[in-house]
C-alpha cells in the first residue's frame, strides 16, 4: 500500500514538475506575452495542481493536507484573476496581441477602457 | 443578514482548518478575530450575495468536477503545442456569449475560461466575452458553448433579490 | 529523492522565467513572468518542506501565494495610470 | 550525506546565484518599472533562501514586506514621478565599479577567517544560543523560539523597533501627508 | 560530517557579490528610485549574510519540536527579522522624500538637482 | 455598474475576508508556528490595501477613517510600553513578563501576546498610513527647463 502510495505521487510529482517545464520553455518560446499567458496557466494549474496533490498523497490526513489544499485553491481562485487583469492592462496599453486578422484585432481593441469611465 | 452568518460560518472553517490548535486561549482569540472580520466585511459593505454567492454552493458538485477535467483535457492539448511548435499554434480573438443573468455568473465563466489554459478572457462586457485562445483545438472548445450552459446551469434558479450593482447592464 | 528532483525542475523553471522577465520586451512580459514567478517560489516552499521532513511551514507557501496576487494586481493597475512614457490624466487617483 | 542535505545545499547556491543575476539586471536596466518588478523578485528569492536557510520567520516576513509591500510603495513612487532613467556618465561608473571591486575584494578577504558555513562548532552557535534553545520552553511557554527571543529576551530590542516604525510613519505623514496646497502665483509646480 | 563542506565559504563570497552589485548601483546610478533599489539590494544581501552565519548544518527552523535535538541558530533570525520591518519603513521614508524633491525640482536625477541648485 | 474591472472586484470582495482572518491566524500563532506581530500587521495592512487599491481610496477612508489608523499607530507602541510599565507598578523590572502573572511562565506568555498585539498594531497602521499617504498625493508634472 504504502509503496503504491509512492508510487503514486512520484508519477504525479513528476508529471508536474513536467507540467511547469513545458510552461516555463513555453514563457521563453511563444511569440507574445498573451500566447505567454496560455503558457504561464500551464504551471498556474496542472504544474502546481499534480505536484500539491502528490504531496498531499505523502502527507495523509493531516493539517498538512489541509494547507495543501488550502493554498491551491488560493492559486486556483486568483491566478485566472491576475492574468485577467494583466489582459486588460495589455490592452489598455494598445499592446494588442498578434492575430492573422484585422477583424481580430478589432475585437481586442474594443475592450479598452473609455477614459471616462475609468474611475467608477 | 444570512450572508453575514454564512461569512462566519465560512471564516470559521478557514479558522478550524488553519489552527489545529484546542487551546481555550486561541480558541476564544478565534472567535474575536472572526467577528472582528465579519464586522468588517460589512463595514467595507462586501457582503453580498456577489461577495458571499452561497445560492450556488450546492450546483457546484457537478460543475467542478468537470471544470478540473477540463483543465486537464486543455493543459495537455497546450503542453503538446508548446512542444511541437511552429503550425499547431494559431493565435486567435473570439468573442463568445455569455448568457449568464448575473455578474457572478459571468465571471465565473470568464474565470473558468482563463483557468483553462489555451483560452483567457481579455474582455468581459454585457453578455459577451472577449477570448484570446493559443490554438483552434481550445478556441473550437469554447465556441461550442457546452461551458457556457454548464456555468447557467451552477447558476440554477438566478437569485431574484437581485441587489443594485448586482448585473445590471 | 522525489522532492530532490522536484526541487531541481523547480528551480530549472525558475531559471527560464526569470530569463523572460529580464528580457522582456515589454512591462506586460515582466509581470507575467513575475506572477508564475511567485507560484513557482509557492511550489518550491512547499517542496522544500517535505524534503527537510518538516512540512509545517505551509503558511509560508499562504502568505507568498497572496503576496503574489497582491502585487500583480498593484502593479497592473499602475501600469495603465503611470502610462508608458506619456502622462495620463490623473483626475481619478484617488482610485488607484 | 543524504540526498537531501546536498541538495538543499545546491538549492541554497541556485537561489543566490538567481539573485546574482538579477542584482545585475537590475543595474543594467534603464526601465524603472522592470527595475522595480525586478526588485519584487529579488526579494521573493531572498525569502525563498531564508526559507532553505531555516529562518522561516524572516521568510515570512521578508515575503510580506520585502516582495508586497515595499513594491507597491515604489510602483506609487513611480507613479508620482517617472519611470524612465536616464543614461549614468561613464567616468562616474567606471569609478564606482573600481570602489566596488576593492571593497568587496576586502570584504572577501575577511570572510577567509570565518568558520565555514553551516559549521555547529562556530562561535556564533555557543554564545547565548545553547540558552535560548535549551530553557527558553520552560522560561517562556512559547515553542517558537525566534518569537520567545523577540518578544521576551530581546523586549527593549523590539520595543525600539517598534519606536523606529511609529517615528517612519510620522516621517511620511509629515512629508507626504497632507495633500498639496495649491499654489496659485504660479511658483510651483503645477498639478497635471 | 566534515568531510562534507560543499558551499563552505562561497554562500559569504557570492552574499558580498551582491552586496558590492548593491553598493555600485547606489553609487553609479543618478536617479534617486535606482538608488533606493541598489540600497534594498545591498540590505537583502546583508540580510543573507547575516542568515548564513546561523545556518547550522542539519539543524531544522528554531521551533521546538520533540525529538529533534538541533536548531538553527535562532539569533541572527530575531535580528534580522526587526531589521526589515524598519527596512521597508525607512525605505517608505526615503520614497517619500524622494516625492517631494520631484515637487520641488521637478526631476529625480541628483544631477539635475544638483544643476537645479546651483542655478539659484 | 456592470463594468469591466467586474472580475477583480467580485473575487476580492470573497478574498478580503479571509485575507484578514489568516492575518490574525499569523497574529494569535506567532508562538506555534512562524509568524507574530510584524507578519500580521503587513498582511492585515495588504488586506485593506487590496481594497484600497480596487474601490479607491475614498471608500478606504470611510470604512478605516484617518483618525483611526492614527489612534492605532500610537496605541500599538502604547500598549507595547504600557506592558512594561505594567510589569513595573506589579513589582518586576521594566517589560519583565513574570510578574505580570502569577505563575512566571504564564506571565511571560501573556506579556508576550500583549506586546505581539502592539507591534501587530502598530506595522498594520503604519503600513496602511504610509499606502495611504502615497496613494492620495497628486501627481505634478516636472517643470520644464
């Protein structure tokens, strides 16, 4: 059992640490920084996901467990926040990302926030 | 009202799960410092039912799970792309709607969205997001709207005390 | 063993991450780069608790996890007052 | 030596070597915001080490203060001001680089005295220490020893730092307390 | 066990690298923020100097725990720990002040100031 | 009302709460674990700075009004100081818990979570006075010359 249980949270360990390599090659090789976003919730996600839950399989029912839990629904519940309001500060910015079409383009562009109604 | 108990009924938990410690010291400092919380949570006025959506807690048992599958499904479907580089990734904008009746729905989709790696939701205006999606595989996803009624459907029954600021448009 | 090699890919990514935010180009770049940055220091926290053997310290991993999100928001919502190079009006500092 | 002690070992120069690094891009670079954000990772690399290094206390609060708080202030900083820097003349670089050179070539050479690191049998472990750790459970109740030193053995300690805080935040308030008093002969300079 | 000193001095070495990179940009650099930066570099890295000193080999963070014999050296922690809470508050002084110079001269490059000053 | 900054303000009004409850977790377990008085007054302080910086300062100021965080900047270190003064009029010296209690060991864990309560206070009103003081001064614009 308990080598199982090893067993268990080596491959799922390994998996994320191979998760957040993919993510983290991914942040040097994709073009710009939203293709980089998409890379960036590959670590945010299964990366952090597999690895907490491998070490929650060593860990067992204890309070250990419980931070665990507790600090990747922390990252779950924000991360997707953080990119999001990266997103938008992107475009506010006028860096808008590199699409095939102008149409696109357009339908980015039309996200940015008029100046007035900024402060409410 | 009900919110607030739910808020203390939930700081509570947060209480118990963080300590771990019995000791009728802490304990007592426990219950000060989560009514301190409470207090101020509705002093800062973000007790609502955005701020503490207890009518959807109960839809969820279905809408996670799938969610976390989801996110599996699109996390390798993205890893493979990193990895092959060149043709398998194709930037693209698409906006998708968002027939959520309230706030809190739409931003539970458009969190879902950018959860999902491939997909992240640059944009949220009325009934419309904005999506930038990495491949067509994850843009196809979305633009079949199975994630979209999935969200309608963990809103159930929209709440009618619908508040001002609630989702107005 | 297993938290030694999770340690060593942690730190890979580190490396590569913080290869993208020296780089840039731009300031969206660097903070992308700075918030995986911040889950991987998460990711490493926690991964060093279990190979020391004393896993405790998770509200370590809490407080980087929250510091991290705190920040990202700060800085976007700077970034688009401050402006890049030209002044924006700032009639609504007030809501910084 | 097990495993885990090596690599906790590699781990602790990885980490200082990633701050090297950055240190270097943070004098390189003339974009104050990359210069800030980079500052932000430094200091969360700084609390990752003091992690490996066992001082999860510091860790916590460098984590807290070093990578939150003290960015936000200089992200607000930024936005008062402005964010670009100009180019440094070269003489003057040249002879910081050779005043830095030197006296880090000192500091270097001191350091061959010091017991080496991690060493139990260094001076700094046998002082007051061995007290602190053996009977500070018993004295104080508190098995958290940093707190036990901080809050008791070392009170007047904290009480001034406590007094340095208070006085800093009278500091800014009196600075910048107050919003400006606008000028209207023109003198000063005028809001945007 | 003593065979065994693999960073041995190098953690000192490479702390005073960074403190000397922390040092040159303080000295280097005109603009009065890059100066504030180089001053946090400088004091981070004193910081993991003062840290390294108490590192003890095999010894777990000081929190008293049964059947663990040996600490770390709890001391340098106490010190520095007070040492970067009055680190950010002198920082926020100096940012503060840094605000006000821009108000008054209009620039925060010390030569400019400096140019500023001798003009009147 | 239905705006775009519409994500941001939904998650952090769930957050903010328990932002401030893991704060004084930090506060009330600095004897167990890492953490104490400095590390709870910063992420109490992050907690209303989050608020801060989402619904403006103004509204900042209404729910934690100048006045207050200037009260709680001088009780901190009052309160820090009134237990050594305490420890005196009880018959010890300057900030020696023992006495403040009749079995010693007690007294030193009651003057410790007193004087931890002090400094927590203290960090957090500073922290916030000092976000505070940044975030609502005025932008000029550099002279020209």
């Amino acid at each position: 059992m308990a080598a199982l249980i090893d067993i268990a949270s080596w491959a799922l360990i390994l998996g994320g640490v191979a998760f957040s390599l993919i993510g983290a090659y991914g942040m040097i090789k994709l073009s710009d920084v939203y293709a980089r976003m998409h890379a960036a919730s590959l670590i945010d996600t299964l990366g952090i996901g597999l690895i907490f839950i491998g070490m929650m399989l060593q860990a067992g029912f204890t309070i250990v467990t419980v931070k665990l839990v507790l600090v990747l629904v922390f990252i779950l519940f924000t991360s997707p926040v953080a990119t999001h309001a990266l997103a938008r500060a992107a475009i506010n910015e006028d860096v808008l990302p590199v699409v095939d079409t102008e149409t696109e383009r357009q339908m980015a562009a039309s996200n940015k926030t008029k100046s007035s109604e900024f402060g409410t | 009202m009900l919110q607030a108990i739910s808020l203390a009924a939930a700081l509570t938990a947060f209480w118990v799960l963080l300590s771990g410690y019995w000791i009728p010291l802490i304990l007592c400092l426990g219950a000060a410092s989560i009514l301190a919380c409470v207090y101020i949570a509705r002093r800062m006025e973000i007790i609502d039912h955005e701020g503490h959506p207890i009518h959807i807690s109960f839809q969820g048992i279905t809408y996670f799970p799938w969610l976390l599958k989801e996110i599996v499904l699109s996390n390798i479907a993205v890893a493979k792309a990193i990895l092959k580089g060149g043709s398998a990734i194709r930037p693209q904008v698409l906006q998708v709607p968002a027939s959520q009746r309230d706030a809190l729905g739409q931003v539970i989709y458009a969190n879902s969205i950018t959860l999902t790696p491939g997909t992240v939701s640059i944009g949220i205006d009325e009934g419309v997001i904005t999506v930038h999606a990495l491949m067509d595989e994850t843009a196809d996803g979305l633009r079949t709207g199975d994630m979209n009624a999935r969200v309608c459907r963990l809103e159930g029954d929209p709440d009618p005390r619908r508040i001002a600021g609630g989702g107005q448009p | 063993m297993m938290y030694a090699a999770a340690a060593a890919g942690t730190a890979v990514c580190m490396l590569l991450v913080l290869a993208r935010s020296i780089a840039g180009p731009n300031i969206f770049n660097r903070i992308l780069a700075v918030n995986s940055f911040g889950t991987l220091a998460v990711m490493l926290i926690a991964i060093y608790g279990f190979l020391t053997g004393r896993p405790e310290f998770l509200d370590l991993s809490l407080v980087y996890a929250l510091i991290n999100f705190i920040g990202t928001i700060a800085v976007t919502k700077f970034v688009t007052f401050v402006g890049m190079g030209e002044g924006v009006e700032r009639d609504d500092m007030g809501d910084i | 030596m097990s495993v885990d002690v090596i690599s906790s070992d590699l781990l602790n120069v990885a980490l200082l070597v990633f701050m090297g690094i950055t240190a270097v891009a943070v004098a390189r670079l003339r974009n104050l915001f990359a210069v800030v954000m980079l500052s932000g990772i430094y200091s969360l690399l700084g609390a990752t080490l003091y992690v490996v290094l066992d001082a999860v206390d510091v860790a916590f609060t460098e984590a807290a203060v070093g990578a939150g708080i003290s960015t936000v202030l200089m992200l607000g900083t930024l936005a008062l001001t402005t964010s670009r820097e100009k180019a440094t003349p070269t003489a003057r670089a040249r002879t910081a680089m050779a005043l830095s050179v030197a006296i880090g070539a000192v500091l270097i050479y001191a350091t061959l005295d010091m017991p080496l690191f991690g060493d139990p049998s260094a001076p700094i472990n046998h002082h007051v220490v061995p007290r602190y750790l053996d009977e500070s459970l018993e004295e104080t109740g508190v098995p958290n020893v940093v707190t036990a030193v901080l809050a008791s053995y070392r009170g007047y300690d904290t009480l001034g730092e406590t007094f340095v805080i208070f006085t800093a935040a009278c500091g800014v308030l009196v600075l910048i307390g107050r919003p400006r008093r606008r000028k209207t002969d023109g003198t000063g300079a005028s809001k945007a | 066990m003593s065979a065994y000193a693999f960073p041995g001095l190098a953690n000192y070495w490479i702390a005073i690298v960074l403190m000397m990179i922390g040092l040159y940009v303080v000295m280097a650099h005109e603009n009065l923020i890059k100066k504030i930066v180089g001053l946090n570099i400088f004091q981070v890295s004193v910081f993991v100097l003062y840290i390294s000193m108490g590192k003890v080999k095999g010894g777990p963070a000081p929190i008293l725990a049964d059947n663990i014999t040996i600490y770390s050296n709890p001391l340098p922690h106490v010190l520095i720990l007070t040492a970067i809470v009055v680190g950010v508050a002198t920082t926020a002084l100096g940012l503060a002040l840094i605000v006000r110079v821009n108000e008054q001269y209009g620039s925060i490059e010390d030569d400019d100031i400096r140019d500023l000053e001798n003009a009147e | 009302m239905m705006h775009r900054k519409i994500i941001l303000r939904i998650v952090s009004k769930q957050l903010i709460p328990f932002i401030l409850l893991f704060a004084l977790y930090v506060q009330w377990h600095g004897d167990f674990g890492p953490g104490g008085g400095f590390q709870a007054g910063v992420i109490f302080a992050a907690g209303f700075i989050l608020y801060g910086i989402l619904f403006g300062l103004g509204t900042l100021r209404r729910v934690l009004p100048s006045w207050f965080t200037r009260l709680c900047l001088a009780s901190g270190v009052l309160i820090y100081s009134g237990v050594g003064v305490a420890a005196m009029l009880m018959g010890g010296q300057y900030l020696d818990y023992d006495v403040l209690s009749d079995d010693p060991v007690h007294g030193q864990e009651l003057g410790i979570l007193l004087v931890e309560a002090g400094v927590g206070l203290t960090v957090f009103a500073a922290m916030v006075t000092i976000f505070c003081a940044f975030a609502g001064r005025d932008r000029v614009t550099p002279r020209k010359n």
